[in-house]
C-alpha cells in the first residue's frame, strides 16, 4: 500500500473516535501495552511530559514543544486530533511523521491489529512512539486523548505531568461530576514524578492533593506561584505580564496565541519550565522566550483565536465545551465589533445545551456541521437553539455557511467559527 491506501485502511478499519464516539473508547490499557511491548516498548527510550486537561492541553503542550526545541532539544509531539492532515498529530522539531514511516509502521504492525482489533487511538499512540524512539528524540509532549487514568498514553513515565483544567466535558465517559473527571485526568499523576495543576478549583484541589500524596508525587498549583498582571495586544502580537511569587520585578512574555484564554496557559507552561529546569533541563530565559513568540511558526499550532480574514474580521477557535465557549466570549467582549455572526457545529455526544445556554442572543447564527457521523445535524442545531432564543439559518457544510456570513456582514463586523475541532477543520484556505 502506498501513504494515501494505508490511511484509508486506517481509518476504515479501527474504530476511530472523532467518526464514532464513544463506542471508539478502549476504557483500559491492554491493546496500548501490548501493540508497544511488540515494539520492544519504545516509549521507555526517551523523554515524556504528559499534559491532560478539560481546556488548553493543547496550546500548554505547543508552548511547551516550542521552548523545549527553543533550547535545542530535539522534540517530539504528539496530539490529537487532527485538523486536516493525519500526520499533524506526530511531530519532531514542528516537522510532520514521514509518510513512509506511517506505511511501513502499519505493515509491521498489521498482524497484530487483525488479531486483537485496537482503536485508531491506540494505533497513532504506538505510532507515535515508535517514530520518537526511532529518530531518537531528547523529550516528547504527549497531550492525552480523552481523560487520563485509562488514555492510552498513560503507559509513559514521564519527568513531569501537568494537568491544565477541568471542566465538564466527555461526561458519558468520564463521570457526571466535576469530581469525577478531576478524578480520572489525575489518572497521570505517576509514582514520584512532580505534578502541575494549571487552575485550581475549590472541588478539585483535595483530590489531586490526595492522589499526588498517594503517589508521593511533588504537588505544585500554578497559579500559586504566578498570576497575570496585565496584558495588551500590540501590532498583532499578545503580551502578558505576570507577577511571580517571591520575585518583586514582573516579566512579560510575547506569544504569537492571540487569545486572552492563552495568559491561563502561560501560567501553567512556565510553571512546567520552572520544574524541568530544576530537573536539570536547559531552558533559560531566552530559550523560554524566543520559543513563547513563535509557538504557531513552531509547531504548527491552528484553530486557537485564529485570525484568516479582515474587513470582516473572520476568527477560528476551536472551543467546543461550555468553559471553553465562556472564554471565547471573553474574547469576543473585548474585540472592537459592530454585529456578531457566529457560525457553529457541534457533535452529537455533547451536552449540547450547557453550550447554547452560554452563548450570545444578540448574535446572527449559522448553523452546520462538520462531515463526519458524529455531526449533530445542522437543522436539529438550529431547533434545539431556537429553544434557547438563538436563531438563525442553517446550512450543509461549513464553508456555505461561511459564504453566507461573509456576503451578510459588513467590513466592521466579527465572524467566529466554533463549536467542533472538525468543523474548524473544514473551513477552506487557512
């Protein structure tokens, strides 16, 4: 098989998550241990820092790939999912996986795929690590795929875990509760290895407390060492300045991450770097700065306040959880705009109404779907909106929908994209 036949039997083949759901879930460990132990368990010949989290788990694990290969390690990343090419979810050094390494890693591993039928997850974790160890990389970020305790990169040991929020999200897999989700993403609070919490939550805090104590794992909040202090954009650029505990001078930072949300993110990166640093990583200031600037140019990072048009502004942003639609409002209230045009997909899992609960109903709505079975239909979106006092069209596929709004809005108005990573994923010429 070729690249392009090898990826159509993958995604044919295994049960794929972002097309199926919950049923895609392997709610334990078994297939990841034994597709890495045929391997020869590549996943113990580097370096891991394993990030889980409700909201930013991505940006978190960008920034941090970017300063690590800032200060001259050789870095892999590994994320998921995809918003247009597979091998976006595999990088070394911001490069994609090698396209005959997807052919041949397949070929090898196929007879051991037909004999115990792992998830298309399962299959890009092994993946991942077997392209990391092969090209021997230095250190690794690893962003879980769903939850923590039972994702299958939880095989790694990793020199530090970081756990960035949590929120209500994937609750048909990973409890009703905020407790219960906090519960499963510290699933990766590993034996002894330090921890970061990016936000503290009053119902939250006593269970990391207590699974890191079990584990005699170094506990660390981040935002008890850092807060921000300011922020401004200046010629397209995002600054934060942050105070930092026992320090009397603030720092500011420059990232290429537009939106506000990403100053949370920050917090919880360089407290991550405050702790590899003291593990005997090199990563000094510059290195830490030059790699915050240019984490998009980097690593390739999309779909987070994503600017591809002006005159109207058209943004894309890849929330599509309650906490994570709250901060892309934020955003929006700061954003000098005439009317709001807010084009929306969701997944037919989701809790659909803590969404439309949130947003806006002075807003012009768009209603769609990504192409994939998952995709709620786009006229059961825009019923079950209208319940919720947000009206609007709806329309086949993203870029119709698009269409319209930009032929509707005026040069002054704002045009937001959200609501699935796939829908965001769709939308032509970014």
């Amino acid at each position: 098989m070729n690249y392009e036949q090898t990826l159509k039997y993958l995604f044919s083949k295994l049960p794929m998550y972002s097309r199926i759901g919950a049923a895609a879930y392997k709610a334990d460990l078994t297939n990841t241990i034994q597709l890495c132990e045929s391997l020869g368990n590549p996943q113990t010949s580097f370096k891991t820092i394993h990030v889980a989290g409700t909201n930013g788990k991505g940006s978190v694990s960008h920034m941090l790939a970017s300063i690590l290969q800032a200060a001259g390690y050789s870095t892999g990343l590994y994320t998921s999912p995809h918003l247009r090419d597979f091998r976006e979810r595999i990088k070394i050094n911001g490069g994609m996986i090698d396209k005959d390494f997807v052919v041949d890693f397949t070929q090898r591993i196929d007879p051991l795929m037909q004999a115990i039928e792992p998830s298309f997850f399962e299959i890009t974790v092994a993946m991942a690590f077997d392209y990391f160890a092969r090209e021997k990389v230095d250190i690794a970020v690893i962003e879980t795929g769903l939850g923590g305790r039972l994702d299958s990169t939880n095989i790694i040991i990793p020199e530090l875990s970081v756990i960035t929020n949590i929120g209500m999200d994937h609750m048909n897999i990973l409890g009703d509760s905020i407790e219960k989700i906090a519960r499963e993403k510290a699933g990766i609070i590993k034996k002894g290895v330090p921890v970061v919490i990016g936000e503290e939550l009053p119902e939250t805090r006593s269970i990391f407390e207590e699974v890191a104590h079990d584990n005699k794992a170094p506990l660390t909040f981040a935002t008890e060492k850092r807060n921000v202090a300011n922020w401004r954009w200046e010629h397209h650029a995002f600054f934060v300045e942050l105070a930092e505990e026992h320090q009397t001078d603030h720092k500011v930072y420059q990232l290429d991450l537009a939106g506000i949300y990403q100053a949370k993110n920050l917090v919880t990166t360089l407290t991550a770097c405050s702790i590899l640093k003291n593990k005997g990583w090199a990563l000094d200031e510059s290195a830490i700065k030059t790699g915050l600037k240019q984490v998009k140019k980097t690593t390739g990072l999309h779909g987070r306040w994503e600017t591809i048009h002006i005159q109207p502004l058209v943004i894309l942003d890849v929330a599509h959880n309650p906490e994570g639609i709250r901060q892309l409002l934020q955003q929006i209230e700061i954003t000098e705009h005439h009317a709001l045009h807010m084009i929306i997909g969701m997944v037919n899992d989701k809790d659909i109404h803590s969404v439309l609960r949130v947003l806006p109903l002075q807003a012009e709505y768009y209603f769609t779907r990504a192409q994939i079975p998952r995709a709620l239909d786009e006229t059961e979106l825009a019923r079950e909106s209208a319940a919720h006092g947000l009206h609007g069209d709806a329309y086949p596929d993203v870029n119709t929908a698009l269409k319209a709004a930009l032929s509707k809005a005026s040069e002054q108005d704002l045009i937001v994209v959200c609501g699935s990573v796939f829908l965001v994923g769709e939308v032509a010429g970014f």
